[in-house]
C-alpha cells in the first residue's frame, strides 16, 4: 500500500548510542518532515526537508541530523542518544504547494524510542 | 513564528451530543492553511479537515465542521451527532508559505455512551 513507512515500531536504547530512524515514502512527496510527540506537548518539530538535497530545522533540532538524498527516503539519526530523547517520533510527507498547497501530510505509524 | 494553542486538555461529550473544539494560532503569514488531525489509540495520525486562509466559507467534512474567525485568528472543531469512535487526541495545525506544518498541544476527547 501506498505511503510512508517508518522503521523500527519500538527501539530500546542505552544513553550514549547511536541509531538511525528510518522513513520512506512512496507518494513521490516532495515534502518530509520528523516529529516527536511529548504527552502534553503535542507534535514537534525536529526537522523538514522541502525536496532532496535540502533540509532544514525545526523547534527542537537538538541531538539528532537528517539528510535526504533521494526524494523517497529521510532518515533521522540519533548521534548520542540521551534519556530526554525518549518519545514517539512520527515522519510525515506531502505534495508540494504546486501541485496542492492545501495538503496536510501523510503520516507514518511511528516510532517509540526509550533511551534508557 | 507560528504558534498553536489548545487551551482545552480535555473534554467529554455523550454519545450523539455535539462538541466543539477550540483552537488559537498565530502568524505573519497572510497565505496559510488550518488542519485538524485525529490521534485515535492506534497513534496513526488521521487528517480530519483542512481550512484554506484566504476562503471565507468554513470547511465541512460530513459531522465535521470548522468555525474560522481569521481576525480573532480562532480555528474551531465541531464534531456533530458524536460517535464511540470519535474519542481521540486531537490536534489543531498551521502550514504556512514555508511549508513548515507546526501543531498544537492536543486536546483528548472521550465520548460518553
């Protein structure tokens, strides 16, 4: 089925390591971002990219790099992960303003990382 | 800055009853666009309806309707004849001309039967 697709489901960490959150869409977006959601907080922003090769950050950029160097695929990297880091991240994708700048974004299933 | 408020953590509503949801935000932008989304407990993030800034009539999706008050900058839900399977997170959103999409902190609803 279409979409994006978010690997791993569940990912248990040590403080200190590194890992790398997978996403991929197959919608030919434009559009990616990576969010983590806090209770309380709502979603927030760590980073988006606006096409391949481009990236920019978000509210809570901190701790973690993106790249995109294909329009499919925005991996998120935790380069020392830390106990604050614990949260559910989300990817999201969508089109880009000229081929509808209504879109909401399409959202992957997820991610919840402990760092322990 | 974009911003979202949600001044409502938490709400209740009895099952076909009607509830409204509230939503402020704040931006520079004149061209922008208004989303709610759903979080049921499955935590697949579902986009329920969407609201272009420079259209004066307010969006309606089947038991769902907005209330868009662009001055007050006021971004309301209304969910009609409530269902069992409308209790959720809901979370009210911004996208500017930057593409940047910036959401609330969520309001968590439950539906009384």
């Amino acid at each position: 089925n279409a979409g994006v697709t978010q690997t791993p489901k569940f990912q248990v960490l040590k403080t200190g390591q590194s890992m790398t959150l997978q996403c991929a869409q197959d919608m030919n977006h434009e559009y990616m971002s990576w969010y983590r959601q806090d209770p309380g907080m709502g979603l927030r922003l760590i980073h988006y990219s606006v096409g391949a090769g481009i990236t920019d950050q978000g509210e809570v950029p901190n701790g973690y790099n993106v790249s995109r160097s294909t329009t499919e695929d925005f991996p998120l990297r935790l380069l020392s992960a830390a106990p604050s880091q614990t949260s559910v991240y989300f990817c999201a994708s969508s089109p880009a303003r000229n081929r509808g700048p209504g879109y909401g974004y399409t959202f992957g299933s997820g991610t919840r990382l402990t760092v322990v | 800055a974009q911003t979202v408020t949600q001044s409502q953590p938490e709400m209740s509503v009895q099952e076909a009853e009607t509830v409204t949801l509230s939503c402020t935000y704040d931006t520079s932008e004149s061209d922008y666009y208004l989303f709610w989304y759903k979080q049921p407990p499955s935590r697949q993030m579902i986009l329920v309806i969407r609201q272009e800034a420079y259209k004066q009539q307010n969006a309606t999706e089947n038991r769902f309707s907005v209330n868009f008050q662009k001055a007050a900058k006021s971004f309301s839900l209304k969910i009609s004849d409530s269902q069992l399977g409308d209790a959720a997170m809901y979370f009210c959103a911004t996208k500017t001309s930057y593409d940047k999409v910036i959401f609330g902190p969520g309001t968590s609803l439950s539906v009384i039967p």
